[in-house]
C-alpha cells in the first residue's frame, strides 16, 4: 500500500445480484489509488457505476472480485468495518437514507454520539455544522418535514460532524439552489485543506473543473483519468454522456464575435471576469429589444391567490410553508417556479394537482376548483400531471414498463397501450426493448427520474408539472429532456418548471415566478425577472450566465437589449450589434 494514499481499489469487479433472476453487472475491473487530501470528481452518464463504486469504497458494497483497501485495510473483512467506516463520510444521493433521528440536530449529533465523543465536543461539532449548512433555524424540526434541499444539507451536516479523513459525496448538489452549491463547493475546499481526501460525483460540469483529478465511468469501466484540463480537452466528450462546462461552452461561442477571449475558460467567475474588460468596438448598432420583453396573452388555466399552508397545523411542529403566495398561469404557457432551498416550490406544485388542500386562499386548475373538499387527485390526474422531486416515491410496479403504464392502465386510457409507452420512453431517452424488463430499484438515480417523467408522459395530461425534473441527469439527458419540454411547450402543453437550474428555466420558460420564505416575490417574463439580478441573489438564486454577461456586456457600453435569458439569445444580439444577421 503507498503510503500516501487512503484507498486502493484493485481489479474491481461487481453486479447487483437480482432474486431469482440474472445479475445486474454494474463495475468491470476497475483498478484506481486515491491519494490524502486528493478532490477527485468521478463523471458519466446515469448508470455507469459511480453511485455503484462509492459504495464499494465505504464497504455498503462488497466486490464479487477484488479488493478494495482503505488506509490498508480490506473492506471484504468483517473485523475491519467498524474502522474503516469511521474514516468515511458520506452523502447519499437520496438523502433520507441516511437520516435516522426525529430532529434535526439529533441527527446531526448521531455519528459523534457513536464515536463516543464526549458531551461538549459533541455539541461543538453541531453547533459548527448547523452554521456551516446553514440549518440553525431548523435545528428542531423534524427531519421528514424538510425540503428535499435542506435534507442534502442536513444529511452533509451529518456527515462533517464526524471529521473523515475520506468524504464521498454522491451528486449532493442536485436538489440545492446556486448559494447551497457554491457553499457545498467551499466546503469541500476546506476539506481538501485540512487533508481529507474528497470523492464528488457531480453532472455539473463547472463543479469537475474545481478538481484535482477526472475519473470518467462508461459502462462500469474506467475510460478517462486525468487532470480536468486533460478531460475535457479529450475528443468525443459526448461517448461518455459529458459536456464541456459551461464557461468553456459560451467562450467558445463568443470568441468568434469577440477574440479578445482568452480559451479554456472553466468557472463561470473567470468568465464574468474577463467579460468586464470588453468594450465594444466603434460603430455597433442599437438591437430593438427582444422579444421575451413581450407579455404572452392566454386564456388562465391556473390561478392562485393568497395561498397559505401550515404543516402539521395546530401542533408544536407546526411549520409555516406558503404565505399569501399567488401564481397564475396562462393556458398553453411554460411557467418557471423558482427560490432558494425550502422556499415553498413543493408546497405550491402539490396544491395544483391536489395533493394538498388549500388551507388558505384560492386554488383554481382549469374547470376544477381546488377548495372544493369533493375535488380529489384521480379528478385531477388527466388535466395535471406531476413529476416529483424524488422520483421513487411515485413507483408502484417492479418492472419499469409496468410502471409507466400504470396510470394509463388506472385511467383506463384509450390506444395501444404498449405503443403509448413505447412512445413516452423514447422521449426521454429509455430504449424500450433494453428498460422495459429492468427491475426499478436497480435503476440509476438518474434513469429513475427519466422513469418517473415517461410515466406521467404516457397519460399525456394538459398541464405538466415538473419539480426538478433534469436533477440528477447526465449533460446529454439533460439537454433531450430540455429539446422535449420545449417541444412539449411548442405544441400547446402546459408547463410549470421548477428548478435550481437557472440555465433550463431560461430556455423553457416564458414566464418565471421566484419564491422567498413561502411567498411569491416576483413574477413576470423570464427576462425581466433574469434582469433583477440583485433581488434574485438575496433569494438565494443567481441569475444564468447568459443573463449575467449580457448585464456585464451592457454596462460597458454593449448596445444590447433587455431580456437576454440563454446563449443563443446573447449571441443572436451581439452579431446584430456587430452588424451582421441576427
């Protein structure tokens, strides 16, 4: 074993055993050394082993073949679990399987408890921790009344309270808002700085290119290893389900119509940067401003007014969720829903198919008035569908197939009901003949989610609501998701979009509303809403690069129009500015 290094994986080979049926084979022969206080990103598409490898590395799995050896001791040996999963942290991708105790700082003190840790230190770790994930306010509350946001948070808190020398962190950004990302990025620096070695698996590129090292997944084997400058300069990103990160993606598109850019721009800060030192050249042309500055007129199909929700309402957890917050939505619309971690996004989307009840205030989703108590769920199910944060929480069958053609078989819906399934996974990327017979818990996180979409998909509802619905995915699914929503909306579908990606929601969304504390502060056209750069980065958002530059580009003397929400939009303008086609 080298001694500066804290894992050893040899000749790694495992597949998920399925009763009375054939092994799923996940990992083939991998073989990779982590060094101390090392940030290794491991990429890939959804389901090619990463959640299935760190899993190996903290001993919840064991090889078939093998071994896996952390600071020198074999994971394969009973005696050696104890210790070797008190050098090891780790976030789940789905948070509650790791939290355990009835509150929040309960559970955040469980890990160090364990340990034995004497009563002051222990309450020094929970203390620091609450601060650092920003929970203090919640330290009372029971876990499962957090959003699925807080919980990442509260299960990272967890997680740091044991002071690991190995952190693993399976894709923890993927329901938290930008401030939750860039404070889980700052962590893991620190962590890096104090010696503990950090694993991330992560579909946000931007967040690889902080890295020290690549480690890329195809089909459960290693295919890249290498320095992010290594990685993503290699060819044929796209083989591998991976994308250039964003920063590096606008810079390559801006530095034909502005040269002065300097290449491989990886972070989204550099970015902004170098942006501020261009002007424009003599004789650029006024652009007429865009068209998302128009308002859309449509006929309502969701009005809410005055909304309020209390959870577990006249009780001591009683939790305050939605305050007088309003929404409305035009028919055939595509309607962004956005706000920081807890916000009240969730609350507000289960009110528009039922799910909860307004307590307070009006729900009205087309013909159906929600405060009527005889409307319920199965009325709503044909008019609007919803696609939930965690998407396992809305399987009912084994077999992915089974499982898409549920509702359209409870619904009784008519057509060739195989067709219409075949057609609902094909729009989301699932080869029919390859997922049709899978198990649904040996599907990826990602794969899940696309699952969950085709299985709403397939009853074709009029309105779709969509709660994260790219979390979790790969950059090439990711985009076929966004290419389908948009197409969705082009022909007629209602939309309402919510999510911590403000990229997707500039490009689906006509009309955004930005939630704070439970009320609706904001709302208006996506691009007037992008352009309240300030009032978004005190809810906790921050607005897309785009949207950013286009700002940085304007208050340098950029003739540019307001409302530039997406990269084809900026680009578009500045070519019109220079003189060219638009």
């Amino acid at each position: 074993m080298n001694p500066q290094a804290i894992l050893q994986i040899e000749n790694v080979s495992f597949s998920h055993p399925v009763p009375n049926g054939t092994p799923v084979p996940a990992l083939h022969g991998i073989s990779l050394t982590l060094r101390e206080d090392e940030f290794t990103v491991l990429l890939g598409a959804n389901g090619s082993g990463k959640s299935t490898l760190l899993r190996l590395m903290n001993a919840l799995l064991l090889p078939d073949s093998g071994k896996v050896l952390v600071n020198g001791l074999d994971t394969r040996e009973p005696q050696n679990l104890g210790k070797i999963r008190s050098l090891i942290g780790m976030v789940f991708q789905s948070p509650e399987e790791q939290i355990i105790a009835t509150s929040v700082e309960e559970d955040i003190a469980f890990g160090p408890e364990n340990l034995g840790l004497p009563s002051p230190e222990i309450r020094r770790r929970v203390e620091g921790v609450l601060h650092i994930v920003g929970l203090e306010s919640e330290r009372s509350r029971p876990p499962h009344l957090l959003s699925a946001g807080q919980m990442q948070r509260l299960a990272l808190a967890g997680a740091l309270a044991m002071q690991p020398r190995l952190m693993l962190f399976d894709e923890p950004t993927t329901m938290i808002d930008p401030a939750g990302r860039r404070m889980l990025m700052e962590q893991i620096h620190a962590l890096k700085s104090r010696g503990v070695t950090v694993v991330l698996i992560t579909h946000h590129m931007d967040e690889a290119a902080q890295a020290d090292r690549v480690i890329v997944l195809r089909g459960g084997r290693l295919e890249l290893d290498g320095t992010p400058r290594q990685i993503f300069t290699s060819a044929g990103l796209d083989k591998y389900g991976l994308e250039l990160p964003p920063a590096e993606v606008f810079e390559k598109a801006l530095r034909p119509l502005i040269p002065g850019l300097p290449p491989h721009i990886y972070t989204l800060e550099m970015m902004l940067e170098e942006l501020r030192g261009i002007h424009p050249p003599p004789g650029v042309k006024t652009v007429a401003p865009h068209r998302s500055e128009i308002p859309i007129q449509s006929e309502t199909i969701i009005r809410v007014e005055g909304l309020g929700f209390t959870y577990m309402k006249d009780t001591p957890m009683a939790h305050r969720a939605l305050e007088n917050t309003s929404l409305q939505v035009g028919q055939g619309e595509a309607h962004g829903l956005i706000g920081a971690t807890g916000s009240g996004k969730t609350t507000l989307l289960q009110h528009l198919n039922g799910l909860l009840k307004p307590q307070e205030g009006i729900v009205r989703v087309g013909a159906f008035d929600l405060n009527d108590p005889g409307i319920g769920v199965r009325q709503l199910c044909s008019l609007a569908g919803l696609i939930f944060q965690n998407p396992e929480v809305q399987f009912f069958e084994q077999y992915v197939g089974d499982e898409i053609a549920y509702g359209a078989k409870q619904l009784k819906l008519a057509g060739n009901l195989r067709e219409r399934v075949r057609e609902a996974m094909d729009s989301v990327g699932l080869d029919f003949e390859t997922y049709k017979d899978r198990f649904t818990w040996t599907l990826s996180g990602g794969e899940k989610r696309r699952v969950a979409l085709a299985s709403i998909l397939s009853l074709d509802p009029e309105i779709l609501l969509l709660d994260e619905p790219t979390a979790g995915l790969d950059p090439l699914t990711r985009r076929a998701i966004i290419r389908h929503l948009q197409d969705l909306h082009g022909r007629g579908k209602t939309l309402v979009l919510s999510s911590h990606r403000m990229g997707d929601i500039a490009r689906v969304t006509d009309h955004t509303t930005v939630m704070q504390n439970g009320t609706s502060i904001l709302a208006g056209t996506t691009g007037k809403v992008f352009s309240r750069g300030e009032t978004l980065l005190a809810a906790g958002l921050e607005p897309p690069l785009s949207a950013q530059a286009a700002v940085i580009l304007r208050t340098n003397g950029w003739p540019l129009p307001e409302g530039i929400t997406c990269q084809e939009e900026l680009i578009s303008a500045l070519r019109a500015c220079l003189g060219g086609k638009p």
